[in-house]
C-alpha cells in the first residue's frame, strides 16, 4: 500500500506542462498587493500593526492567490486593492500618515523593499513546495517535466537570484574595507587562492549536510521523489552548498569581468554545450539512468551551471539596490578596488553614480528585452528549469529585476519610518534559509503522516493555513529571542 502511494504522489507531480509567463506575474504578484495594502495600513494608523494582522495581510493573500483565488486572481487584486485605493483617498487628508526621513544615501542601509521582495518570496515559494501535493494547488502551477514554465520553477530560480543578492552585501563590504586599506597589491597569489578555495568549501560543508540528510531520509523512509528535477541522489540543497565552491573557482576571472557579463558568458557557453556538445540529448534520454553517477544525477549537475549564472545576476544586482547613488564602475566590478588600482580615474568618480530607482528601471527593461529575444529566437532552446538553460536564467533574473523594480516604487510611493516595517517580513528575512529548511521539514513530516490526495478543498486550506502559521511563527519566535541561523 506504501508504495502504491508512493507511486501514485509521484504520478501527481509527474510529466506536467505548466501555465503562462503572463499568469505566474499576475499570482505572484499578490504579493506586491499585499505589500501596497501593508504600507497603506501602517501609515494611515501611524504605528506598526499587531503580528496576527501582519499575517493576514502580507502571508495570507499568497495562500488564497495559490489555492482558491487560483481561478479568479482578478477578484483577489480587487479584494486587496480595493481597501487599498480607499485607504489612499483617505489618507491624502489624513493625519496620521506619516512620512520617513531617514537617510537612504548611507553606505549598506537597511532598504525596506529588498526585504519585503525576498521575504514574500520565501513565503510563497514555501506555501507552494507543501500545497503542490494537494489538489487545490494548481497542476499548471507546479514544475514542469522539461519544457515550459510555471510557478514553482521560477521560485527555484529567485531563491538562487535573492541568496546571490544578500551575498553581495559582505561583497561590497570587502570591497570597502579594501578600497580604505593601504595595501593595494592585488596580484594573484596561488596560496591566496587555495585559501579561498579551502574556506568556500568549509562553508558549503552545513548546506552540503543538509542535502546528504535530506538523500538518506528520502531513501530510508521511501519519500515520494520526483527523479527528473535534479537525478537519483542530488538535492536542491546540493545545489545551494554547491554554489560557493564554483564561485571560489572562478574568482580570478570575478575580480576582472563584471558578474553580469560573466553569468551571460557562463550561459551561452553552457547553452552552446547543450545543443552542440550532445548534452542535451544525453539529460532527455531516459534509458542511460543507471549507466553511471553522472547519468544518475545528470539534471543535478548540468543544471547547478545554470543556477551559477542566476546567483551571479544575482550578486551583479546588489549595488545598485543596496546602496543609493553608487558609482558605476566600482557596482560592475564588486571584487575590484579601482581606487587603488587606478587611482588616476578618481577625479571623475562622483559624475558616474546612478540612483536605485534609475539603475531598476534601465535594469528591468535590460533583462525583460534581453529575455524577450531570447525566448522568441530560435537560436537558443526553450525555457526549462530541468536544463537551467539560458533562456531559463534569463527569465529568472528579468522577473527578479522587474520585481526588484516594483517592490522600489511602492515603498517610494508610499513612505513611513523603518520602525513601522513588517515584523513578520523582517523575521522571515533573517533567518530565510532556516525558514526554508523548516518548510521542507514540516511538508515531509504531514506528508508522511497524511494521504494529502484524499483530502477535500476545506480539509486542504485548512491543513495549509495552520502549515502557514507555523511555518511564520518559527522566524518571528527565532527573531524576538535574538537568534540567527546562518548556513
């Protein structure tokens, strides 16, 4: 009977072909609502609002988009704008709004917006890793088989996008401290570089566990697994640790070509690979599974190269939205101290900054054309998260751009002091891999102890409402005793 379940949950999320691009924006979008509707609330009370209305309002909505609004997300906008647009009209004449003052221009400020982006993110990345195995959860939203997109595949890719967009934070740190040091040698040193090598994989080592813990639990408990999303033994935590490590490896050639040309390098490489090289045929196949490790966990490894160029897009889009006002040359080359290495060029360096808010704008219509071209030319194959091929990459980083872009113009719009900011989204944002780690945990620990088939549409919201409130009480918990867990 276990394997007949077993079987039958796997068939669930098997051989599927996803919805439109045009869709997944207007579902996950919901976020942005909520968002808007947060912002408005606040202000108009004039201080920040209880955790459980911080619930409804910015985890709630992404829980009704994914499940019962599915259909009907039009309806859903109109519930939460509606109040939003009223509390607007209202608050124009109001007292209690509340503008902020604070300065944005200071070097690595805490910007509001990237929070409530990546937070957003994780909680609806998260609802969708538990909600697929229920029947209220959308087929056209779960991942694809090879080809096509939906929801969940793009979340895999913004969760790579936003780990590479924290990372550039203590990039840019390093590069401060070493802009402000008197030692300026910067040639490449062999020891140096065995070094970070040696560090990176420390690092990656956590994560790495992770993925191995998942491996054995999957396989001891005889765990429903989908084999063609990453292969046999290899995990999206697998991905995750080993992300580091290829950084470390290509760090001479990060410290002298920009993170974006270089993912774009990374991928039309690997794009060329796939189509001239016989990679492609050999993921698609489905007879050599078991001819070798590599053909074990092929969709693993082949597609860790694509999700290398989403973290460097990632990291590339750092500068421009954790700082305001950057200068352009030092926001390309994060790893290279131009000051000391070309000292003569500082003069001019105030006449070449460029704001968020501009750099977001020329960014989104960048990648959103760039994207477009890709998609529609027939010299590059289509968008696959199983490949993370190219078009794939682009798609993940033009969403996350746009996104970027849109989460900017509403805390523009609509601005008050950091204090009043989301409790729940700055908790979730802080402990965001934990919060990540204890979804998996919570979706295998129900899954094992119910048949999520067999429940109806209320038993379904209902098991994921409570699943929901868990899985955000945790953070907030982790977060008001002090407590932050970085893997």
């Amino acid at each position: 009977m276990m394997g007949d379940l077993k079987k039958e949950k796997e068939q669930f999320v098997s051989n599927l072909s996803g919805g439109s691009i045009e869709e997944i924006y207007h579902v996950t979008f919901i976020t942005l609502a909520a968002y808007l509707l947060y912002r408005l609330v606040t202000k108009t009370l004039g201080t920040k609002v209880s955790l459980p209305l911080d619930y409804i309002i910015n985890c709630f909505p992404c829980l009704l988009g994914i499940t019962l609004y599915s259909g009907n997300v039009k309806v859903l906008y109109f519930i939460i704008l509606g109040p939003s647009i009223l509390l607007f009209l209202l608050l124009k004449g109001s007292k209690n709004g509340v503008s902020s003052k604070e300065n944005q221009d200071g070097f690595l400020v805490k910007r509001p917006f990237i929070t409530a982006y990546r937070s957003h993110m994780l909680i609806i990345t998260n609802l969708a890793i538990f909600a697929v195995d229920f029947h209220i959860f959308p087929r056209r939203f779960a991942k694809v088989e090879t080809w096509g997109t939906s929801m969940m595949d793009l979340g895999v890719g913004s969760f790579v996008f936003s780990m590479g967009l924290a990372n550039s934070r203590s990039l840019l740190k390093k590069q401060k401290e070493n802009t402000e040091s008197t030692d300026s040698s910067k040639s490449f040193k062999i020891s140096q570089y065995l070094s970070l090598l040696k560090r990176s994989t420390i690092k990656s080592l956590p994560v790495l566990l992770l993925g191995v813990i998942r491996l054995i639990s999957v396989k001891s408990l005889e765990y429903q697994e989908h084999v063609t999303e990453y292969g046999v033994h290899w995990n999206f935590f697998i991905t995750l640790g080993s992300l580091p490590i290829l950084l470390a490896i290509l760090d001479p050639l990060i410290t002298i070509i920009p993170r974006a040309i270089l993912a774009l390098i990374v991928g039309l490489v690997y794009e060329y690979i796939l189509v001239k090289g016989g990679i492609l045929q050999f993921i698609l196949r489905n007879d050599n599974r078991t001819s070798s490790l590599i053909a074990m966990n092929k969709e693993g490894i082949f597609s860790l190269i694509g999700y290398l160029s989403i973290f460097l897009l990632g990291q590339a889009c750092g500068p421009f939205v954790l700082n305001n006002n950057v200068n352009l040359v030092d926001a390309l080359y994060i790893s290279r101290v131009s000051s000391k290495r070309a000292p003569q060029k500082t003069p001019k360096k105030k006449s070449r900054t460029i704001s968020t808010t501009t750099s977001l704008i020329v960014g989104t219509i960048l990648t959103q054309a760039i994207f477009t071209y890709a998609n529609e030319s027939p010299f590059f194959t289509g968008i696959s998260r199983r490949l993370a091929n190219l078009t794939y990459v682009l798609w993940v980083a033009s969403y996350n751009v746009t996104a970027l872009l849109v989460y900017h113009l509403a805390e523009k719009l609509i601005p008050f002091p950091q204090k009043f900011e989301s409790g729940l989204l700055n908790a979730i944002n802080r402990n965001g891999l934990v919060t990540f780690l204890l979804a998996n945990l919570l979706t295998g620990l129900i899954n094992m102890s119910i048949n999520t088939l067999q429940c109806n549409e209320v038993e379904s919201f209902v098991i994921l409402s409570l699943y929901s409130i868990v899985s955000c009480a945790v953070p907030v918990v982790l977060d008001r005793y002090g407590i932050y867990i970085k893997l």
